[in-house]
C-alpha cells in the first residue's frame, strides 16, 4: 500500500517511486513496527512483506473489527531487501485517517 510521500530516510533506505516499498541497503538485523489507522472499524488483516513475502510475525488478524492496528518485530534482513505494508483479507473499501492513516518504521540495530 502507498505510504505518505513525506518520510524520513535515513542510513541509506530508499523507496519506490511509488511509495509502496522501502529498500534497505546495508544487512543487519533490524527493528520494523507499523500502523494502520482508519476512519471506521473494519475486520481486516495487516502484515509486512519482506521480498514479496509475508513475514509470519508481522500478521495481525484480528477476530473483530478494529480501526487501529500497530505491530512491531525484529528480523534479519538481507542488503538490498524490501519490506511492504500490507492490508488484507478485507471485504469491501477502508479509508485511512488523514495524516498518520498509515506509517512504517525500519531502523537497523546491528
């Protein structure tokens, strides 16, 4: 999903054209935590797509709707992986808050 075109990068992290996808340039083990906010209560799922796939960790399906959803995990990431934020599992259109609707955060520890 398209993420806010003002971010903050830093340590080299670039993104796509499109905002969808982040990449990071350097392999370490790295601290990523998102969240998803939106105007109603939706029963949706959310997770980080790490090279095109979902990283198990990152899931957050809840058994009810939610309007705010927040995950953080700590993974090892390869020089030149990407990492997505996905909504999925929903039946029917979301809208985000204004502002933060949506954020991602990478910050390499080591």
């Amino acid at each position: 999903m398209p993420l806010s075109a003002d971010q903050v990068l830093s340590g080299g992290i670039t993104v796509s054209p499109d905002d969808t996808f982040f990449t990071v340039p350097n392999a370490g083990v790295y601290r990523l935590s998102y969240t998803v906010n939106t105007t109603a209560d939706v029963l949706m799922s959310t997770q980080l797509l790490i090279d095109g796939t979902a990283n198990t960790a990152s899931i957050l399906a809840p058994l009810i709707s939610l309007s705010s959803y927040a995950n953080e995990i700590l993974v090892d990431l390869a020089a030149g992986s990407t990492v997505e934020l996905q909504l999925f599992g929903l039946l029917g259109t979301v809208t985000l808050l204004s502002g933060a609707g949506a954020t991602l955060m990478i910050v390499q520890l080591s």
